[in-house]
C-alpha cells in the first residue's frame, strides 16, 4: 500500500510539473515518510489530503524589465508561489539567483508548508524569486530591479495574506528596497516583509535566527549521544547569512569551525576561523571568500566549492545550496569520522547522500527542522509588528531556542510513535504533515 501510495502521487506530480526535479525530489522524501500515516488514516486518504498539497494554492509568475547602469534594458522574470494557507499567510522567503526557475521556487514552498507547520507559530508556507543576479550590480541597479519587482508583487501580498521575506541573494537592502516600493504603492504601514532593518519594524535577532537555531538544534543531537559542542572541529559551507551566524554560536559554544565556503572555493583555517573577518569581506564588502585568505596565513583557500566535504570534521552544516552534499561527499564525511548532520540550507544532502548518513549511524538533522528557526523568527517579528512593540534580544534568542527544543521534541516524538525511532527526517517530515493535514481537514474542501 505504502509503495502504490508514492507511485501513484509522484507519477501525478511528475506528469503535472515536468522537468521540475528539485520539486519531485522534495515530494518524494515527505510522500515517502507519511505513507505510514497515510495507511494508518484512511479519512486522510479519502480526502486527498497530500494530493492536495502537493498542488499549490496559487503560482505567479512575471516579468520584470529594469534598467542597468548603462542604460541597458534587462528582463528578468520574477515567481511567488503561495502554496498553502492552511494554518495562516503564506510566508517564506525571496531568492534572487541566476538558477531560479519554477521548479526551484515550488521545491522550496514546498518546504516551507511543513517546516513552517513545525514552528509552532501560526504560518502558511510559499516562496518566490527571481533569476536576477545580484552579484556585481551595483546598489543602484539593486534598487531599480527591486522597485520593478514590487510594481507587481505589491498587489499579491500583504501582512495578513503573504508575507515574505529574504533567502539566496536576498537580505536587509533587497528588503528595504521591497518594502519601500510596497509601502508607497499601497500607502500602507505594514508588517508585509520580515527581515525588516531595526529602524523600521525589524526585530532583534532575526539576522542571526537561522544560524543560532541550527546550532540550538544540533545541541540536542548532540546530547542524545553524550556529545557537546567543546573541542569538536566544525565545517560549515557558504559564508552567507546562515552560514555566519551558524559559526559565530557554535564558536560560542566552544566549537572549533575551521572551514566556509562560497561558489567560488573554501578556506580551512584550522586556528579557528575569524568570524568578524568573515562579516566584514562577506557583507560590507561584499566579496569573496578568497580574500580571508590573503588577510589570515592560518588559513588555505582551495578553488572549487566541492571540495569543502573533503575537510575531517566532528559536524558538517551545510549552509549554502541544495544537492551540495552528494553520494560520494557523503561517504567521505562518514569516512573522515563526521558524527553528526545538521542542515543549514534547504536540501543540501541528495537522497543518496541522507542514506550514506543514516546507515552510518550519523546523527542527521533534516533541513525542515534544523533551519526552521529563521522563518520562526520571522513569525515572531510578525507578532511584534501586530502589537507595535518590539522585544530585546534576550527575549527573542530564548524564544527562538525554546521554538527548536519544541521542534525537536516534536520530530523525536514522531518519528517514535510511527515506527522510525530516531530518524529525524521521517518524524519531521510527518509531524509537520499531521498539522497542516488536521487544519485543511477542520476547513473542508478549499
Ligand atoms: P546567502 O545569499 O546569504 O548566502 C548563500 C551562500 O551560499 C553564499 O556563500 C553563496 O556563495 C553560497 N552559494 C549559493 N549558491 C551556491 C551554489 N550553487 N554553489 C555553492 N555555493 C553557493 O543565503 P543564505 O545564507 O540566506 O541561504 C543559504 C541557504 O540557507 C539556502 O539554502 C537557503 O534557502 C537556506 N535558508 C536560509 C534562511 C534565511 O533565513 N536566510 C532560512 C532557512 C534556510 P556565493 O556568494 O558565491 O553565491
Ligand atoms: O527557507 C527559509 O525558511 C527562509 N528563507 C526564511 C523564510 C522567512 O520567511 O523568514
């Protein structure tokens, strides 16, 4: 039943969305894990529960021509995909990379529906982008892009109805440029983005809430084999917003984190790397991971990103991209003596590579739940924009730690009561399906 089950919902997907793989590949793994629950509910079954969310509430796609510094016109084309708003307002980032297209914003909605039902918080799940590249622009071309990108995002969003937020390629000035077109298109005061600066309704420890709460995450998986963060070598990929923050708690921890990467290459520094370094090159700068290298003899860079997972360590988080993490990474982590997974970035490890880890009995933090704590964040900055206060720092890191305790009881909880003791990626995939499932069952056929 539980094989008839998936073949039957990715053949339907695979027909409907083709060449879309990274959204097959995402709804293979969740159609996999809740077939249990699937067979153990038939009402669920009756009411074509997961074949409905699979197909998106709703999906835009538009065009956005800009004008560059040379008095060129561009086109690009810009995505929101609202994919359910089963238990609240769409909400989940924007990415601006050259690789976007549908299938890449579908395979992240997708994500967000159940990492976002994990929170606890009261949020649906989307996404959006665009195939912009906003590497090399410069801030004027960023606006004037962002402005365009608005003209027709405006009238598709709203703090009660979609509320997005950064990703990729998309962080405090992108945000600030979007909310500005938006507020003064609609004339309106709102909490319609989250990531805000501070000093217009951003709260306190969103910029570090992915990074910290992976870390806070990884904690607990740490614990359940008699492990803490002091002493152990970590290595994290990317040198964006998560992978930063990742670094900078687990050093607080007492960790040692010894490599980051960008697209271009990584460094080891096995003296520990030098995270205001890092800040400094990565986001006033704006430049390249190279040059940490040239300003620390410590360190080494090497060309080429993929050679990251080469590098011995104790944990890996992987921080940046999806698929980053194959087969043949996998097993070299494994075999480096890696023990635990958490990851950073949304499906960085390919179907391969997860069962490399499972086998081997690492101890592995699935994407939904490790990285939740940035989108939580975000619901928290929700609340604080609804009352028109904000909370201090303080408050919001223990809420933020406290949202991924729950998160991790929750999946641990799962993954016992339906037969996969211990497997985090089945208990969160299925605890986060039970609660937008019991929603969409209370609201009828909509
Ligand atoms: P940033 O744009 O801040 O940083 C991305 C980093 O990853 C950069 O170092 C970038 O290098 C590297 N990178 C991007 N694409 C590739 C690629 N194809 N190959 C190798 N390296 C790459 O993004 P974030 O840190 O915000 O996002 C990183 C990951 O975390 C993404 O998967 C995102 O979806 C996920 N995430 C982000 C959250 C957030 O709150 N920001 C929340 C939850 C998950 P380069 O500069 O060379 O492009
Ligand atoms: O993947 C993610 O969870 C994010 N990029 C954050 C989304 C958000 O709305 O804060």
């Amino acid at each position: 039943m539980s094989a008839q089950f998936v073949d039957s919902v990715m053949a339907t997907v695979v027909a409907r969305n083709p060449g879309e793989t990274e959204f097959h590949q995402a709804v293979h793994e969740v159609a996999e894990s809740v077939a249990v629950v699937i067979d153990k509910h038939p009402e669920l079954a009756k009411a074509k529960i997961f074949e409905r969310i699979v197909e998106p509430e709703r999906q835009l796609m538009f065009r956005v021509p800009w004008m560059d510094d040379k008095g060129q016109v561009q086109v690009n084309r810009g995505f929101r995909v609202q994919f359910s708003s089963a238990i609240g307002p769409y909400k989940g980032g924007l990415r601006f990379h050259p690789s976007v297209y549908l299938g890449i914003i579908k395979f992240l909605g997708f994500e967000q529906v159940f990492k976002n039902a994990l929170t606890t918080t009261a949020i649906g799940g989307g996404k959006g982008g665009s195939d912009f590249d906003p590497k090399a622009k410069s801030d004027n071309e960023v606006m004037r892009f962002c402005q365009s990108f608005m003209t027709e995002l405006f009238r598709h969003v709203g703090p009660d109805t979609d509320v997005p937020a950064g990703d990729i390629g998309v962080g405090g000035r992108e945000i600030g440029y979007m909310f500005g077109m938006y507020k003064k298109l609609t004339n309106t005061f709102t909490g319609v983005f989250t990531g805000k600066g501070l000093e217009y309704g951003g709260s306190l420890v969103r910029t570090e809430a992915t990074g910290y709460g992976l870390v806070y995450f990884v904690s607990r998986i740490l614990e359940a084999r008699g492990m803490s963060w002091k002493g152990l070598k970590v290595v994290i990929s990317g040198s964006g917003n998560v992978a930063i923050y990742a670094a900078q708690k687990a050093q607080q921890l007492g960790a040692n984190v010894i490599a980051l990467s960008d697209s271009n290459g990584y460094i080891v520094d096995p003296r520990g790397i030098k995270v205001d370094t890092v800040k400094r090159i990565k986001e006033v700068e704006r430049g390249r991971i190279k040059e940490y290298a040239q300003e620390h003899s410590s360190a080494k860079y090497t060309e080429g990103w993929e050679g990251i997972w080469t590098t011995p360590c104790d944990v890996a988080l992987p921080s940046a991209t999806q698929n980053e993490i194959d087969e043949a990474a996998a097993k070299a982590l494994v075999k480096n003596g890696c023990k635990a997974v958490g990851e950073g970035a949304n499906m960085p490890s390919t179907p391969e590579a997860m069962k490399v880890f499972l086998d081997a009995g690492v101890s592995f933090a699935p994407a939904k739940a490790a990285n939740a704590g940035g989108v939580a964040t975000s619901a928290l900055e929700m609340s604080q924009n609804s009352m028109r206060l904000s909370w201090p720092f303080e408050e919001v890191d223990a809420r933020l730690k406290q949202i991924m305790d729950n998160i991790y009881d929750q999946c641990v909880q799962a993954s016992e009561v339906y037969g996969a003791k211990g497997n985090l990626v089945i208990g969160a995939n299925i605890a986060g399906f039970l609660k937008v499932a019991g929603a969409m069952m209370a609201q009828g056929l909509v």
